[in-house]
C-alpha cells in the first residue's frame, strides 16, 4: 500500500523492521528501544532537502555521541518515485550519498577511523566526522530483507560494530543475522563481506555488482590522515 503522510510512511517503516520474520535482529532491537529515529524527504533525485537530512543526521550524530551506543540507527526515507528497478535505485542512492558528502565537506574533516578511498577495504562513508555504513531499501529489491515499499538509507555508525568486536559479540550476532537472512531471502547475500575484506560500498545498495564495477563516489574532504582517496 502506497501513503504519503510522513508519520504513517515511518510507521509502515517501523512494522517492515519490526516483523518478527525480519532478519537484522540488531535492527529490531534498536527498534525496540527507540534507537532508530526516521526523516521523511522528497524526491530521492532532488537535492532539495539534502541539507535537512545533513543537520538531521548531525542531531544524530550528536545524540549518538552522548548515548550508551547500544544499536542506534538513523532513516532517511524517500516519498518518491516508488517506481524504480534496482539500477536506478542504485544511481539514486550515489547521486544523494556524493551530495551530502560534498556538503558535509564544507564544515567537517573525515572520520579519520576509516579510510576515504570508496576502494579501499578500510572505506567507511562519513558525515559530521562519523562513519556510516549504509543500507539502501526500495521496492525493487532483489533480496527480500531490502525490499520496502519506499527507497530508503539506513545510516548504521560504524563504531557499533567495532565495539561489539571488541565486547566479542560481533561474530554471533553476524551469524544470527546471515542465518536468518538465508531463511528470509532464499539465499546467501553475495555481497557480504566483513569490514577490511573487501570494499563495504559493494553492500550499500543491495545490488550485485560485477568484478568491473566501480563505485562512482568520489570524496573531496581534503588530504586527512586516512583519506587515501585525496592524497
């Protein structure tokens, strides 16, 4: 079913995450918890509320900063267009994420965590000095875990799988996940990889890349101490 209120597109986004069957338990359980605060923006092509979601995913970044960084989650999602293949998702998806990259530039460094190189195996997505990995969602998607009715950027900061490493809980709750993703979706997702294996920008959309693909992100944040993408 097709809606236009905002409130009622979060909640449709709420009870798609939210379902019991749903494979990302670390998703459903930020949801339970609050953890998982949504914009509603326009047009997915239009740069017209790019710097709402920038000062929108600042707040967030803020608020995460000061929490107790269990599992916390930010939503952009899209009202439009619904009709889209996965191809055009995907340029959808680079054209906003080069965007809000090129204005978050104008203000902060980037996060020096992670590398800046979109080819690198270390490359982490970083607004407000905070890296990201993203999940693209739309219709159109090939795996049924990605499929909402609207196109969609789940912002997930990267520092959360760190610290589940750390606590030595990131491989159990990745297992679960993959487990659950099999039983969902019919199949393993092809594009998993773990962070410094293999690109992570290979995962953001949810489409399968070939070996020639190359990811059309470009970031100009200047030379930082891992920013090989500018150096």
């Amino acid at each position: 079913m097709i809606v236009t209120d905002p409130e009622d597109l979060i909640r449709a986004f709420y009870d798609f995450i939210g379902d019991v069957s749903y494979p990302c338990v670390a998703a459903r359980a930020a949801l339970s918890r609050k953890q998982i605060p949504c914009l509603v923006a326009g047009h997915m092509g239009c740069p017209a509320d790019d710097r709402r979601i920038l000062d929108f995913l600042y707040k967030f970044v803020a608020d995460f900063r000061k929490a107790d960084r269990s599992l916390h989650s930010a939503a952009i999602i899209f009202q439009a267009p619904v009709q889209l293949t996965e191809a055009s998702f995907d340029a959808l998806l680079w054209q906003r994420l080069q965007a809000l990259s090129d204005l978050d530039m104008k203000t902060f460094a980037y996060d020096h965590r992670v590398d800046a190189d979109p080819s690198n195996a270390k490359f982490s997505y970083s607004l407000g000095e905070e890296a990201f990995f993203i999940i693209g969602l739309h219709p159109a998607g090939s795996r049924r875990s990605r499929q909402f009715t609207y196109p969609a950027m789940v912002f997930n900061p990267h520092v959360q799988f760190q610290q589940l490493r750390e606590l030595r809980q990131y491989e159990k709750l990745k297992n679960v996940i993959r487990r659950r993703d099999i039983s969902y979706s019919g199949s393993v997702n092809p594009m998993l990889t773990d962070f410094g294996e293999a690109p992570e920008v290979y995962q953001y959309s949810g489409r399968e890349y070939d070996a020639d693909w190359n990811c059309p992100l470009k970031i100009a944040h200047g030379k930082t101490q891992n920013n090989s993408a500018a150096q």
